[in-house]
C-alpha cells in the first residue's frame, strides 16, 4: 500500500512472460504483460514491451533492464506501469 501511485526504479532480469513460472497469478492487465525479477521477488510489468527482447524467448531471460514504473493494484495483485526501460549492456 505504501508505494501504491509511487514511482520507482528497478534494475533487474527479463523474464519474458513468466518463462520460469515464478508468478501464481496470470497477467494483471493484459495477456502482453511480462515479468521482470530480482533477489527480492518477480513481478508483472504492463505498459510497454522491451523492444529489443522478445517476450517469449528463452534465450533472453535473465537479460539485466533498468526499468522506470508505477506501482499499481488490479484485483489484489500488484503490478508495474513502464514509463522507460533500458536495456543495459552485459558486464
């Protein structure tokens, strides 16, 4: 509740749509929406697609994106709004 309307920054992985079936619940908003995740948990993002990776690709999970958002609620799951994302280059 305390971040609901807030606008954060995550940098994490690319999980597509939920390729590795970290999320119990199907997609919030659209059936577009895709995961992003990180040490403490994954979450659905809506609102824009990364363009260079493909949702729906394996080999792109775990791809490091940095990724502007608000938080939101829909039916009691919590879910990202992209505002940008940036897809950051491999260490």
């Amino acid at each position: 509740q305390d971040y609901l309307d807030s606008t954060v920054e995550i940098t994490g992985y690319f999980h597509g749509w939920d390729l590795l079936g970290e999320l119990d619940s199907p997609p919030p908003v659209t059936r577009s929406d895709w995961v992003i995740a990180d040490n403490s948990g994954a979450i659905y993002v809506t609102g824009m697609l990364v363009q260079q990776l493909n949702p729906s690709s394996r080999d792109q999970v775990g791809t490091v994106i940095r990724l502007t958002a608000t938080v939101n609620i829909s039916q009691e799951e919590v879910y990202l709004e992209a505002q940008s994302i940036e897809v950051l280059p491999e260490q």
